[in-house]
C-alpha cells in the first residue's frame, strides 16, 4: 500500500511492517502507541524503522494513520471509548442511583 508519511511516498505491506519490526525492543509508551503482534510500540518509534527517517520529521497522526490502513490496531491517549455513556447514564453512575434498566416492574 502507498502512503505519504513526512512527503515522502512509501510502499508498506502489513508483513513488511512485521518483518522490520521483529527483534525490535519496545520503548516506553507515553503517548500514541500500536499493537505489532504481542507488543505496543511508541508510534513514533515504529515510524521510525519503517521510513528510516528522523521522529522530527513525521507525526504520529501520519503513522497512525498508515498503520490503521495496514490493519494494526492503534491506541490513542485520551481518546473517546468504544461507547460512550449518554449524560443520563453517567449521572447515574456518579450518583449511585439507579439507571432506567432499574425500575422493571416486579412480580409480587
């Protein structure tokens, strides 16, 4: 697949990612990251190996983006969950109260 990651076109494959990748020592994550097979990765470390270029010159969105493309699973800090609570459901869960599943009517 052709991406542009700092101006720079790149032809990458999920396995060519895999294979330059293999025997590469994660650094710490500290902010966006992606699953390469049992690992998470900096994405900027990742970015790194693949184009052979500075971290300066690239940024993480460009990366994330190519390697969402490829199939890899990204992981972005701060980012909104899967599903998000609707104000209801997250007032209820501050307050303790109990949500609308809660008043079903009962058998007596």
């Amino acid at each position: 697949m052709r991406c542009v990651i700092a101006r720079y076109p790149f032809d990458l494959t999920r396995n060519g990612v895999l294979a330059l990748m293999k025997g590469v020592t994660p650094e710490p994550v500290t902010a966006e990251s992606v699953a390469i097979g049992r690992r998470r990765y900096p994405v900027k470390q990742v970015g790194q190996v693949i184009t052979r270029q500075d971290r300066r010159d690239f940024t993480a969105g460009e990366v994330v983006r190519a390697l969402t493309r490829l199939g890899f699973t990204c992981h972005i800090p701060g980012a909104a969950p899967a599903h998000a609570l609707t104000p209801l459901e997250t007032a209820s869960a501050l307050l303790g109260s109990p949500g609308p599943a809660d008043h079903a009517p009962q058998d007596s």
